[in-house]
C-alpha cells in the first residue's frame, strides 16, 4: 500500500458539496409571473419575426415585379435603334409633293404605316417616345452632344435640335435624346 495516509475531505467540504444552494421555491404568484414574462417575450419574438417575414415576401415581391418589368430591357433598346433607324429613313425621302411618283408615295405611307404601328406596339409594352425638340434640357432625359447660340426669341437651356428621342421603358430611361442645347448669352 501506499506510505501516505488516505486523505479525506474536510467535513465542511462534503457538505457544501452534497447540499445544492438551498432556494425556496418560487410562489405561485412569482411563478405565474415569471411565466407571463417569458410569454410577453416569446409574443415579441413571434411579432418581430412575422413582420422580417412579411417585409421579405415584399421585397421578393417587388424584386420580381422589377425583372419583369425589367428583364426585356436590352431586346427593347435593339427595338427602339430600330424604330429610330425607320424614322431618319422616312426623313430622308423628299417631302410629299402631289406629281411625285405613285411608287414613292406607297413606300412613304407604307412606311408611316409600319411605324404608326410599331410605335403602337413599343407603347402597349411599356415602351414610350419622348419627343426633345423645343423641350427645356433635362439631364434625365437628354444628353447634350453640343451647344449653339440661342436664336432671338429662344431661351438658353432649351433644345435646338434633336438628333434622336429619349425613350423610356415603364418609366426609366432606355436611350436618351442626343441632343443640341440653346447656349447662354
């Protein structure tokens, strides 16, 4: 056996040890307000977590609404080149004129016809023409290519010329007007 003696706990130590801190127990009262307190919280829990659910079927909601709305953004801009390039094509055909040719006055309103339409069909879909010609310049909208002198009568700001139209998509900006602004004095 070993040379030391057995070592024993000091009696006050085995006591600490095998009796828990003594508590009384709670109430009945004190327990049912520890109880409510406990329910209020987990009531403030359930409310906050309802609304962050709520808040995130919004946000989703309004993130789709969005691509949707959105999602052709790119095909439109192509379209809208397009319906551009028919506009400067019936621009480049001499005015009407009543000995001009059957032919070119068919082509002239086939033409019109084709962008009376397509015009019809952009608009239908969300897609508008804003015309800059005379307008007062808007950033938003217009993107200065140059200045002139303002003409007699014009005020500085406004739009001489237009070289394209803006164009919009449910409201944004799809293409801007190219545009010449009236310099200031």
């Amino acid at each position: 056996m070993s040379d030391t003696p057995d070592q024993q706990p000091a009696p006050e130590a085995v006591n600490d040890a095998a009796a828990p801190e003594a508590r009384p127990d709670p109430t009945p009262e004190e327990h049912i307000a520890a109880l409510e307190a406990k329910v209020a919280e987990l009531e403030s829990a359930l409310l906050y977590a309802r609304a962050e659910t709520a808040n995130a079927v919004r946000r989703g909601r309004e993130e789709a609404d969005k691509a949707r709305l959105f999602a052709v953004q790119k095909f439109a801009a192509d379209v809208v080149e397009a319906a551009e390039n028919l506009r400067r094509g019936l621009e480049s055909l001499p005015p009407a004129a009543e000995d001009e040719p059957e032919l070119l006055a068919k082509l002239r309103g086939g033409f019109e016809g084709v962008e009376r339409f397509m015009l019809g069909r952009l608009e239908a879909n969300g897609i508008q023409r804003k015309p800059a010609q005379g307008e007062k310049f808007d950033p938003e909208l217009h993107q200065a290519m140059s200045e002139a002198p303002a003409p007699d009568g014009v005020e500085p700001g406004t739009v001489l010329q237009a070289w394209s139209s803006a164009w919009t998509l449910n409201g944004r900006l799809l293409k801007p007007a190219m545009v010449v602004v009236a310099a200031k004095a």
